[in-house]
C-alpha cells in the first residue's frame, strides 16, 4: 500500500476491511501451515489425525513437540518443519499486524518524517551538484 505523503489517515471502515483482510489471511495461512504438519506426521510417523494436529500445532505455536519421531524420516520432517514453524509465525505475524502498525505510523506521520528527510537530502545534493558546476566554470 503505497500512501502519499501527508494523506489523510484512512477511515475506521477501511482500516476494519483491512485488518479482516490480513486476518483472513493469517487464518488461511496458518490452517496450510497446520495441513503440511497434520500430513507429515501421519505420512511419516503413522499418528492418526487427532494426535498429528495435537503434534503439528504445539510445533507450530513454539511449544515443542510432544510424540517424540521413531523414523529417520520423521526426525528429519520433524526438524524441518520445527524451522518452518518458527519462520511461519513470525512471518504470518507481521501479516496480521501490519495494518495496525501502519495506522500508527501513518498517525504518527513516521513515513511523511521520512519521505521529507529524503526530499531535503536530495534537495542539497542537487544544490551541492549545481555549487560544484558553478566553480568548474569560475576556473
């Protein structure tokens, strides 16, 4: 979502449409997440579903497993989805909270604060650029 600068802050119905919509799609990311576990360890280590979406989600949610993999397969899916979890929730984390932390940012006037330090830097390399022209002529 590009805003510009020193647009007004979006009305309480486009920021609601938008938090649902990184809701809904924090939901449907993390029920994937949920399916490529519940999968793997009933593939892989033989669980039955309940006890794979028991072991998928306490994976998932950071508190570690609680069937400890027999397989060789199943220790490595284990591993791997343990890293894949872990990037998971901080990814789907900053999906669902990225609209709030733009309404306060775009509130606080952070990116206008930001695109005018750009404009003024950019103003006095121009400006430094023109001074540097002007004493290669006086030479």
């Amino acid at each position: 979502m590009n805003v510009r600068a020193r647009a007004p802050l979006a009305p309480k119905a486009v920021h609601r449409r938008r938090l649902a919509g990184a809701g809904k799609l924090g939901l449907v990311l993390v029920v994937g997440a949920l399916a490529i576990g519940i999968t793997g360890y009933m593939a892989l280590e033989g669980l039955g579903f309940v006890d794979a979406f028991l072991n998928a989600a306490m994976i998932l949610s950071g508190m570690g497993p609680l069937h400890n993999p027999v397989s060789t397969a199943g220790k490595l899916f284990a591993g791997f989805y343990a890293l894949f979890s872990g990037f998971a929730v901080l990814g789907i984390a900053a999906i669902v909270f990225a609209p709030i932390v733009h309404r306060i940012f775009h509130r606080l006037h952070i990116a206008d604060t930001e695109a005018e330090e750009r404009a003024e830097a950019k103003a006095e390399a121009k400006a430094e650029g023109k001074a540097d022209a002007r004493r290669r002529r006086r030479r």
